[in-house]
C-alpha cells in the first residue's frame, strides 16, 4: 500500500512541477518542450531512485554467503 501512495503522490508532484513551469516560463513552443522534459524526467529518476530503496528494503543483503572453497 505503501509503494502505491508514494507514487501517486510523485505522480501529484510531477503533474503539478509541469504545471508551473507551463504557466511561469512560457517563452515559447521549443524551450517550453525542453523545460517540460526536464521537469519529467527529473520526476521519474527521483521516483526511481525511490523505488530502489524502497524496494531494496524488503530483502537486505546483510552479509554474503560464502562457499567453503573461495
């Protein structure tokens, strides 16, 4: 339930950051295209990098099993 909210609410975020850049630095067709992109893509790394841990969480490797011949 947790994983759902949370991205939901990065979803939220990154709706509205695409909002406010579309309504504060309209300068025109080509740098709204790039201002827009790099508002999603910085929205979608910082969920991913959410995940990773997140998910990371859920089964932590405290310390690796070794083979008696290495």
């Amino acid at each position: 339930m947790g994983f759902l909210v949370a991205t939901l609410i990065f979803v939220a975020v990154g709706i509205i950051a695409s909002l406010c850049v579309i309504i504060c630095c309209n300068r025109g067709p080509s740098t709204n295209l790039l201002h827009l992109t790099l508002v999603i893509t910085a929205t979608v790394c910082c969920w991913m990098m959410w995940a990773i841990v997140y998910l990371a969480q859920m089964k932590p490797l405290i310390v690796p099993i070794l083979n008696e011949g290495e």
